[in-house]
C-alpha cells in the first residue's frame, strides 16, 4: 500500500491511497466515517457491470444504504443537463450534507461525481473510486471538477476535494488498451512540466509500462501524484503555479470538441503537448532535439501525433475560449525544457495556427 496525504488547509486534507485490491477499502472508508451513511455511487454502465456488485458489498457491509446512478460511458454524459436527473434522485431519497458520493469510474464519472458532490446542498461529502490511468492520476487528485456546456469541455466547474481517493490498480487489468494509452499521455505531461527525471524514468520503464507491470505501474501513479501535490498544495485555486499542469489541455480540448468526441482525451492532450513543445521550438525555447523528443516519445503508447481534417480558424477560436485565466490573465503553457514549463499570456493566433498545420495530416499530403 501506498498512502499520500493531499494536505488542503482551507478545504480539508485527504488521502490517496494505492492499493492493488478493494480488500482495504472497507477500513478506509471507516477511518473516515462513512459508516450507517446513504452512499450514492456514480458509475457508468462499462464499469458497473465489472465492479458495481463488489464495491456496493463493500459499503453495504459498512451498513450503509446504497443507491446507484449509471451514465452512458463516455463524454456524452458529462453535460450540464445530465445532472439533473442525479439532483433528482438524492433530492427524493432525502440525502443530506453528510451522506456520500462516491465516483467509480474514469474521467467523467469523477468529473461528474465531483460536480454533482460540490454542488448538491451546497457540498455532500465525496469520495473517489477511479478505475482508470486517467483518473488516477488527475481527475481523483486535487480537487477540481468541470462539466460541459454547449460541446465546450469542463466549462462549468468548481474545486471541491474528496474525503477520499482509493486506487485500485489492478483495475487497469480491465481497462481497453487506447484507455490506458489515454492516460499516459496525463502522466508524460506531469513529467514533462516538472522531472526531467521522472521523464528520464519513463523512458527507461517503457516497456514494463505498456506491459502494465503491477510494481512499476504503481510506482508510476505514485510519481505523478506527487509532483501535482506540489502545485496542488501550493495554488489549491489554479490561479498561478498549478496553472502549468493545464500543458495540452487548452490545445487537447479544442480539438476533442473539433472531433466530436471521437478522440480520447488522452491522445488530444499528447497533440496539445505537442503543439505547444512546437511553439516553444520555434521561439528557441526547445532545442529541435528536445521537440523530437517530446514528439515521438507518444509513438510506443499509440497515441497519435498528427491529426486530420481539422478546420484550423476554428480550433484557434475554440483555444482562445477555453484559456484559463491567472493572475495575469488568460495564459498558454510554453516549455523552456523537459521538466520546466512556463505560463506566456502573448502567444498569438498566428503562432496557434502554425503549431496546428504542425499537427494536421490530409489526404493530400498522401498523395505527395
């Protein structure tokens, strides 16, 4: 077992705890007091059918009641009038400020949960479950939540931390192959923007990664989690450092919505990092070394870097919409090398653009 404490003043500390089982998750949810409690677990319909049964036994044996809320998997189900039907249901089943959600599932399931956890009567208590790479390493762990409105991604949103974070990896066994890509792409960036020697370490532990190593995998979501608890516990807000773990997202999120959706979030987030390890080329920041580098080092998880039929106009407007605002306002992450990013609020559109034709890949260009 590992346990890594998130320590949050202001909204309460919180444990992530790594196991490779749920056998300790009855203890767990007893230290903190999730006993004789209503218990509303948020799953989707892929992974309820392989963990529902057992982790509501886990729950029931801690003599809560326990009721269920399964989405559609995917992003579909992450948009703001999804929540609706879930207000309902704890609404009527009288669920207060001290009863639980709890997320089990990947990104959208914790999103979802996390949102609806916040929100409900002002804040019920919350506990994670993520059962997938992404998740794990990001959705479950500092605190920030979003949903979508009107196809734009993690518009709506808040900061809300859990009571509690419980990993299993051994989930990861269940996970499909572009999934548990997806979320390496989260774990590269967090290297990326803080270790150059985690990066080093990935490198080195390729192999043992995609196999899914039991040991290494773990030690991996260790690694990652502990660099985001630096930001995390620093800017809990995201209003100054943390804001550099936002690397591919900006970018990442206007080309899933660019795709409808079609992409995993993972492999739009390996193009953003690549887009903007070009922007950095190109303003002598990155050594052409270094680009290729952060490029192709996508290749052996199978996450993609080129993309095609994308209106560029478009993407740019989308990028410029979703840009987090700081204390400095509205900024884009640049690298000055592997394991240093930097905040810049002057990247302009046309620097966008070229980082995008970078990207993109036709039919035309087959035939050259």
């Amino acid at each position: 077992m590992s346990r890594i404490i998130i320590k949050a003043p202001a909204k309460g500390d919180y444990e992530v705890v790594i196991e490779q089982s749920f056998e300790a998750l009855s203890e767990e949810i007893t230290k903190i007091g999730c006993f004789n409690k209503k218990v509303c677990i948020i799953s989707d319909l892929n992974v309820w059918q392989i963990y529902g049964d057992e982790v509501t036994s886990v729950f029931r044996k801690n003599d809560c009641q326990v009721d269920s809320i399964i989405l559609e998997p995917g992003e579909v189900s992450k948009a703001t009038e999804d929540l609706l039907p879930c207000y309902k249901e704890l609404l009527m089943k009288a669920y207060s400020r001290g009863d639980y959600i709890v997320s089990l599932g990947g990104g959208v399931v914790t999103d979802y949960a996390g949102f609806v956890a916040a929100t409900f009567k002002c804040g019920t208590k919350l506990i994670h479950i993520p059962t997938s790479l992404m998740a794990m390493v990001s959705s479950s762990v500092g605190g920030k939540v979003g949903v979508d409105f009107d196809e734009y991604k993690n518009m709506i949103g808040a900061y809300y931390n859990p009571s509690l974070v419980f990993i299993n990896t051994s989930c990861l066994n269940t996970l499909e192959d572009i999934q548990y890509y997806s979320g390496f792409a989260e774990v590269m960036k967090v290297a990326i923007v803080k270790s150059a020697s985690v990066y080093e370490w990935l490198i080195e532990n390729l192999y043992e990664i995609t196999d899914k190593d039991r040991g290494i995998v773990s030690d991996m979501i260790e690694q990652t989690i502990n660099l985001e608890k630096i930001y995390i516990e620093k800017d809990p807000y995201n209003t100054s450092d943390r804001l550099v773990l936002n690397l591919g997202h900006t970018i990442g999120h206007a080309l899933e919505k660019a795709k409808n959706y079609t992409m995993t979030q993972g492999e739009c987030i390996a193009l953003g990092i690549i887009a903007a390890a070009h922007i950095s080329l190109k303003r002598e920041m990155l050594s052409l070394e270094e680009y290729l580098e952060i490029r192709d080092m996508f290749v052996p998880f199978n996450l993609p870097i080129t993309i095609e039929d994308i209106d560029v106009d478009a993407v740019v407007k989308d990028i410029r919409l979703d840009m987090t605002s700081g204390d400095k306002g509205p900024c884009f992450v640049l690298l000055k090398k592997i394991g240093k990013a930097v905040l810049d609020t002057n990247v302009t559109d046309d620097e966008f653009k070229a980082a995008l034709e970078e990207l993109r890949f036709s039919e035309e260009d087959m035939k050259e």
